[in-house]
C-alpha cells in the first residue's frame, strides 16, 4: 500500500520546485529586460515567441522556454552570457535551429538564446574572406556571395542554419576538395562565459580554435565565422547536377554504383554524390541520387556508373546556381522528426544490409503509428573520403577524429531518418528506429566494417557523438573547456545540444 506521508511530501516537493521554478523564470527574464538595454526578450503566448517557436525545423526540438532573448549584436550576446551566468540561469541555444530532438537547441526550463537576428553576410574581396554570422540561413548566404562570384563550404539544404552547421562539421557539396566546413573557417569571433570576447585562429587562441571545429557549443558563442571563399567558374550556372531516381528493382545496381563513386573520388574531387531508399506512403520506396559537380562540369565521368543505374524514373540534371540546388534539397518543416546515425567502411555489404533492414522497418514503422501521420522512412549514405579528411591537416585540425579511420580506405556516412506528425506516432517510431541502427551497427561490427563514428549533426540526443570522437580529441576539447569556460557554466547552466564527456 501506498505511503499517504509520501504522496503529501512528493505533493510539497512539487509545489515547491514549481513555485522556485516560476520565480526563478521570472527573475531570469525580467533581469535580461533590464540589464541589457533595447534587447528583445519574447515572453510566452506573445506573438513574437510564438513566430519563434514555429521557426524550428522539428516540432520535436520546438521546447516552449520561459522566455526567448534575441540578440542583434556580439556584444548583446556578451551581456545576455554576463546576465544568466550571474544569476545563474539555465539556457539553450539556437542558431538555425534544424536540431531535430527535444533540446537540441532549445531549453524548456530555462531562456533559448536565439541567435537568429544575427544573420549578415559580408564579404572582403581584397583577403577573400565570407563573414557569416551564426543565424544566417545558407540560402540566404549563397546568394549574397553570388554577386561577389563566390562560395563557401556551406549547408546543402537552404533552411539550415550557419552556426550549429559549422560547429558540427558541416558537410558540402566542395567536401572532397575543401573538406568539411569547419575546416575553412579562418577565424571565429567568439563570446566566452565571462562575456569576454576573443577571436580564435592560426595565430590567437589557437587551441581554441581547433577545438570549436566539431566541438559544438560547449566552449562559447560563435558570433561571426570568417571562411575561405571558392571562386565559381561560372558566375551565372554554379553548379552542375541535380537528383535522378530509380525504381527500388535497381538497388543491387545502385548500391553498386555508390560504392564505385566513393572509391573514385579522388579521381574527381569537383564532384559529389550520395544515394537514399525513402519510403513515402502515397508513392513507396524510390531510389535517389543526388550529383553535383561544383565546376558545373557536365561531361564529368565521375557520374557515369550513377547514371547508368537502370529503372530510372525521373532526372533534374541541370546547371543552376547553389541556391537552386539548396531548395530541391529543402527538407519541409512542420513534422516531428528522429535521425540516428552511424559511419562505417565502403563496402557494398553493409549498404545491402541497411536497405533491406529499411525494406523491414518501414512498414512496421507506418503499420505502428496513426493513420495518415508518416511522411517519409529513409535511409541515405553519403562519403567519407581520404581527399575529404585530409584537408583538416592542412586547415590546422578538428576535432571529428576521423584520420585514423580512413587510413584503411574511404568511408560511408548513414543517417536514418522518419518524419512524421503526432507525438503518440513520434513515440512509437522511437524503438523502431533504434532498432534499425543498432541492427546495422551490430552486423557491421561482426564483419569489420565498422567506424564506431557518429556525426554530430545527424546524431539523436541517445547517440553521444563527442564520445566517438576518440580521446584524443574529447581530452582536446576538454583542456579548451577548462581553459576558456573555468566555471564550467557551457556544461551546467547550458541545457541544449551535446556536452563535453566527463
């Protein structure tokens, strides 16, 4: 039988976190109102906070904080940081906020740092330098680079946002010739714990520097990314590519074709290419192809074995600007979403067995959830090269730790998504998809191809990315942690995103 005492002591601890809780958000909101002046703090069912909640890309991730501050300046990001760390309140952050698990980049008990007024672009012509800031959309950043005849590494999917993008790795369309996009930031302009802020490079702070390149927030708040720019050989027509798809009969073939492409990389290294199974509803399961070669090469060979795939239903080859591309790609907003992901050898088996694991999940996930609430099951594998990897070296290192890994050959990144609506459904597609990776993961490992790696931004709040880094890089991080945040207030009072493995 139940303890009554215990019921009435639970029932006051309740009543008393609640209370505590609601004076704390108060205090935490109200002081932001008045310490740092003209700053827009967005209280709760106010229109505003309201226009913010819906901005994120998962419902999933869209937490509902005390309040939501906005800041437009680095130094309003210094003095809201000198604001919560003295009195102690807890926060999110959020750049673009395409994170898609609850507190990826938002806090429910706290105050969400939106950085999303900080969104210019600039571009010094004499060092060939892009300023970005971390709320810009890359969109939004591809085409204002566009009149200069320039690029930078950044986002396939137009809505994605800079900062988490960057400070996550940053997969491109240039990744085998430029590698990922944290390797072609020059300079970040950082605001720390105390509110002091640095710029981080070659010269200053340069451990710093290494470190935020895959270690996410957990060392201060980018405020400005400076990167390598990339001159296009077409002003007009950036790129060369687009998707073609396959009826899901041509998987032996596709597979096959995704392999040989990964393999002959560095044959081409303007060229680019991943391969998804997505499963829809009203259609079923299709096969796509992504290309992109960023000469706007259309006689390039390195496409051949992908084009030659048979069943091919449908083509968007074409040469276009990057923005055109970035919007084919556009993931739609408005579902609730779950991404696991893994990284393994490329090898043609362990692809195999993840589609016809997909085959399997697919239906149970749909025959699992409500009617009419599933959008889309897909599976894609993308490349992990040497040509890739390499050029961390050469751009003073991060922290994603792969060099070891590739030494044996290239590698194949998995991410296994569903979107879909409704929280019941959302819940019931969780095991199925832990399922799907875990069994991937299990056969890989038996048959030695496995890399053990998780890339942070594809990676579910279970995954521990960091961790997967190797030690090397954690001990990395952690040294710049202790250096730069002593108090440790990016590990306890930050509540979103990944933390450092202690």
């Amino acid at each position: 039988m139940r303890d009554p005492s215990v019921s009435v002591l639970s029932c006051w601890l309740l009543a008393a976190f609640v209370v505590v809780s609601t004076c704390l958000s108060q205090d935490c909101c109200n002081v932001l109102s008045s310490r740092v002046p003209g700053i827009q703090v967005y209280s709760p069912q106010t229109p505003s906070y309201l226009n913010r909640i819906k901005s994120y890309f998962s419902i999933s991730a869209a937490l509902e904080p005390w309040c939501i501050v906005l800041p437009s300046t680095t130094q309003e990001v210094s003095a809201v940081i000198q604001t919560l760390t003295a009195h102690q309140c807890p926060f999110g952050i959020q750049s673009g906020g395409h994170g898609v698990f609850p507190g990826a980049n938002s806090v429910r008990n706290g105050i969400t740092v939106d950085l999303g007024y900080m969104n210019t672009v600039t571009y010094n012509a004499e060092e060939k330098i892009a300023s970005i800031q971390p709320g810009c959309r890359w969109k939004q950043v591809f085409e204002t680079l566009a009149e200069y005849g320039v690029a930078v590494t950044g986002g396939r999917d137009s809505d994605v946002g800079a900062g988490g993008f960057i400070l996550g790795g940053g997969n491109s369309f240039w990744s085998a010739s430029h590698g990922w996009a944290c390797d072609n930031v020059m300079n970040f302009e950082v605001v720390l714990a105390d509110g002091c802020i640095i710029n981080a490079n070659a010269d200053d702070h340069a451990d710093l520097w290494s470190a935020l390149k895959g270690g996410s927030g957990n060392l201060g708040i980018v405020t400005r990314f400076d990167m390598k720019t990339i001159e296009y050989t077409n002003p007009k027509h950036h790129i060369y590519g687009g998707s073609l798809t396959y009826s899901p009969e041509s998987t032996n073939d596709a597979i096959a074709a995704f392999v040989e492409f990964v393999d002959n990389q560095s044959k081409d290294l303007a060229s680019h290419a991943y391969t998804v199974w997505g499963y829809i509803p009203s259609i079923g399961t299709v096969i796509m192809s992504f290309v992109a070669n960023v000469l706007n090469d259309d006689s390039t060979s390195a496409f051949d074995g992908i084009k030659s795939v048979p069943r091919m239903t449908s083509s968007s080859l074409r040469s276009a600007t990057v923005g055109n591309f970035t919007d084919e790609i556009l993931s739609p907003k408005g579902y609730r979403n779950i991404w696991k992901t893994s990284a393994y050898k490329n090898d043609a088996r362990v692809i195999q067995y993840a589609v016809d694991k997909f085959n399997d999940i697919a239906p149970r996930i749909e025959a699992a959830i409500s009617p009419k609430e599933l959008l889309l099951v897909a599976g894609s594998f993308q490349p992990l090269t040497q040509s890739m990897i390499s050029q961390a070296a050469a751009n003073g290192g991060n922290m994603l730790g792969l060099e070891e890994r590739v030494k044996d050959g290239n590698g194949v990144l998995f991410n296994a998504v569903v979107s879909l609506s409704g929280a019941e459904s959302e819940e019931a597609a969780k095991p199925l998809m832990r399922e799907w990776l875990d069994s991937v993961d299990e056969f890989a490992t038996s048959e030695n191809l496995s890399w053990d790696w998780r890339y942070l931004n594809y990676a579910y709040s279970d995954q521990d990315p960091i961790t997967s880094y190797g030690q090397e890089s954690v001990e990395q991080i952690r040294a710049a942690a202790a250096k730069y945040d002593p108090q440790g207030v990016f590990q306890k009072l930050r509540m979103s995103g990944f933390k450092i493995p202690t």
